[in-house]
C-alpha cells in the first residue's frame, strides 16, 4: 500500500518516471510522440490548423536566396528537408518508409496536417510512389519525395524516365548501403546509379546545404530551357540525423507556385497526352524514326543538363567552392560528407607545412569540368576520398582533367557499407602523394598522372 505522504511519481509512456527537468511527453493515440507544434484544440474555439499555411505570402526566388533575413536553429538534417519543403509552395509529396528517409517524409506529413503541402499519401512501395510523382509533375504540379539505397534501386526505373519526360521534380535521396549483406549505413554508392539517367543532381555535404539545394533545385530544374527533375543527395545518419546549424528564412514566406504553362513540353490534359509516350507513334516502333526520335531526344535532355549550369551559377553560386587552391601543392577533390574530413585534413596538413587547397563537388550533374581544368592546372597532386567503393567521383575527375594538368591524381581514400573516414587516411595520402611514399590504402591501379607507371595510368583510364 502506497505511502500517502509520499507524492505520485509521473511516468512517460515506457514507464520511466519523468523528472523536474523533463517534461511530460505528450503522444498520440497510438503510442508515438508528437513532434509538430502544440496540439490543436477541438471544439467551438478550435484554431484553423491551416491558418498559419495561409498566410504565407509569395515571395521571388531572389529574395528568397538572397535577401530574406534568416534565423540560426541547431536541427538534423530530416528537419531541415522539412523547413526546405515548408518554404517551396509543394503541392504534391507521396511517401514509403524507408531508413534513412522515413523521419523526412514523416514530417512531410506534418506539414500537409498543418496546410504546407496540397496533397500527401503512403505509396505502395518505391516504384508507384516514383511512378505517382511522375504523374503529378505530368499534370503540372511542383512534386517532392525521399527515398533511399535499396528504395532508390527500386524506384529507378520510373526515376530514369523522368529526365525524358520533362517532368522537374525534387528528389531527396538519403544515401546508404544498396548491396549484401544488408546494411542500412552510410555509403553513397547509389549516387552512381543516379549520374547518368539525364537528371541534374547535387550532393550536400551537410544540413545546410540539404536545406538551400531542395529549395533551389525546385527553382532551378522548373526553368523553361530546364525543365528536368532534380536530385538532391545527402550521406545518411552523417546528415539526416545529426544535428548542426541551419540559417533559414522566416517560416511566412515561400516561393512563387510552378508555372507549368512555361515548362518545355505541355503538360498532361485532356488535349495533350503524355510526351513522347503516345502522341508520336513512331517511337512505338522499330523502324529507323523510332531511332533517330529516342537519339534526338536523349541530346536534348542532355542540352538540357547543360543550360542548367547558367541557373545554378546564379541561385548556387556555382557548382563547386575552392578554399586554398591558389599555389596549393595538393588539392583535395571532395562531395558530400568527406568534404568534413577532407577539410579538417586541411588543417592538420597545415600544421605539417603543406600548403593543401580543397575543392567542394556541389553539382554532380551538370559536372564542372571546364572549373576543374582551370582549377587544377598547376597541381602537383589531387586526392580524392569517397564514401564507397567504386570511385564515382575520381572518374568524373579524372576524366575532366586528364590531358589539362600534370598532377597526380590518387583515386581514394575509400570507406564504405557504412565506416567513417579516419582524417589520417586523407593526410596519409597527401603526404605519401607529395613524398612518393607507397600507399597502403589505395591500389596503383588507382593512382594515375605525373610519375605514374603508363601501363598502370592506362589500366586506370579503361577502367573508369
């Protein structure tokens, strides 16, 4: 029997008792917490849950990125694909759950709740959830989901149709382990599956950047001479659930709807059937048309790609930033969450006395070769480290430069199904590199350029 005296101890919903300190956790009917804003009162005062949507006022993309004042909040990545989402005027979001996307797409579901977004449902698995965007970015609407790894390989089909089609949309894609043993870490792997469908792709290196390229990629990807999806990259758990400071617009704004009327093709009505699927009827057969349409077309979703880079100068600032590149003996060449390593790498080569320079990959799609070239003339040497195993960035690298610098181009180091990066990994590179000390972490056969072995720079360059 209890002490009467004694005071009752309050418990949160998996019987801990709750202290002083901390709060009670308010939760739903089933079970989970409620992490949107305070509940809405039910009832004759009831507030209008989409009152605060409603006052948002349309704003320019300019003022926007450029000069609306912004706010610092410490939130994860998931969070800040939300406030990116709540401040782009998205009419359409369809969602599946899969790690590491399933907590942005959650909260996708909270701003239809609260009025952000027009229309929001669960699919039935990646491909009609891909499929489904397709079809309202068909009808004219501006479209956003997440997926990730093995979600991305599902819905790729339908995502490589996109490009040409000319549907823009916005796709976030968490990056993680696509192949067995099934892992759900980090490994950006997929992004390699993703370079070469016709769609413009970024890579985020942290929340920040998360937040700016979802916004800007809508922007950017709805341009009349564009008009393609976009896909914004991120390396899971690293950015999607860790914590770091985000400077945002105020929540009252957001930016202009789509205008589909100036998209390069007509979007889907009663009058205009889907493009390049039915209207023109030689594509459905196999005659020499067939193929000079199919060809025809590719080239233009290629031209495509490459108009973009005018907007992405302009709403991005360009498609890479350089720190310490003038008169830099090394460089390193890096996208994503390495750019953190490679940076504090920086640092210690620093305190070495190696002047090292780095290079931020932002766009993989259009990808900066005429930057890279100019960039890297006078290299000695360039280093590349990468979150996976096959060297996606290295290639594109490689292939930029090869013929345009003298430099060593050392194709690592490499983690991946989920490892982080040591830093000392990246400045046993840059020493080794500099020194002509033999690598114990990257293979000859990925090492190419000045005082390289031709028959091993040839191996390189077949293989990439």
């Amino acid at each position: 029997m209890s002490n009467p005296l004694e005071p009752d101890v309050k418990t949160n919903p998996q019987g801990d008792p709750i202290s002083t300190l901390e709060p009670e956790q308010k939760t739903n009917p089933q079970g989970d917490p409620i992490t949107s804003a305070a509940p809405i009162k039910v009832g004759g005062g009831s507030k209008d849950p989409h009152e605060a949507a409603k006052k948002q006022r349309v704003v320019t993309p300019e003022y926007m990125f450029f000069e609306a004042p912004r706010k610092r909040e410490f939130i994860t990545g998931s969070e800040a694909a939300k406030e990116a989402v709540r401040r782009s005027n998205v009419d359409f979001s369809v969602a599946y759950p899969i790690t590491l996307q399933s907590e942005t797409m959650q909260l996708i579901g909270v701003l239809y709740g609260e009025g952000y977004v027009k229309e929001y449902y669960r699919g039935e698995e990646e491909y009609g959830v891909m499929s489904a965007i397709a079809g309202g970015s068909r009808a004219g609407v501006r479209c956003f989901t997440a997926t990730a790894g093995p979600g991305t390989l599902r819905g790729l089909e339908p995502i490589a149709s996109w490009p040409g089609h000319r549907l823009p949309a916005v796709a976030m894609f968490t990056c993680r382990v696509v192949n067995a043993p099934l892992a759900i870490q980090p490994d950006n792997i997929e992004v390699s599956y993703l370079l070469n469908c016709g769609m413009i792709v970024f890579h985020a290196e942290n929340q920040q950047d998360l937040f700016d390229f979802i916004m800007k990629g809508f922007i950017i990807g709805e341009q009349n001479d564009v008009t393609l999806p976009v896909g914004v990259a991120c390396d899971g758990f690293f950015v999607t659930h860790a914590r770091n400071y985000v400077d945002m617009q105020e929540k009252g704004i957001k930016l202009p709807p789509r205008q589909a009327w100036k998209g390069a093709v007509p979007v889907l009505d009663a009058e205009n059937p889907p493009a390049r699927l039915s209207r023109d009827a030689p594509v459905q057969k196999s005659n020499f048309m067939a193929y000079n349409i199919h060809a025809v077309w590719q080239q233009e979703v290629w031209a495509a790609v490459e108009r973009s880079r005018r907007y992405i100068d302009k709403y991005m600032g360009g498609m890479l930033t350089a720190e310490n590149v003038e008169g830099a003996e090394a460089v390193i060449v890096a996208s994503g969450s390495a750019c953190a390593q490679s940076r504090e790498a920086v640092r210690l080569c620093k305190e070495q006395g190696l002047n090292v320079g780095l290079i931020k990959i932002r766009s993989l799609r259009p990808f900066p070769t005429a930057e890279l070239r100019k960039l890297l003339t006078k290299t000695k040497l360039v280093v590349i480290p990468e979150f996976n195993y096959v060297a996606w960035l290295a290639k594109d690298v490689a292939a930029a430069v090869y013929g345009y610098s003298n430099a060593k181009i050392i194709a690592g180091p490499h983690v991946y199904g989920g490892m982080s990066m040591p830093v000392e990994m990246i400045v046993d590179e840059v020493v080794g590199g500099l020194t002509g000390k033999k690598s114990i972490a990257v293979p000859d056969s990925a090492i190419m350029g000045r005082d390289v072995n031709q028959a091993d720079v040839a191996h390189f360059m077949q293989n990439i």
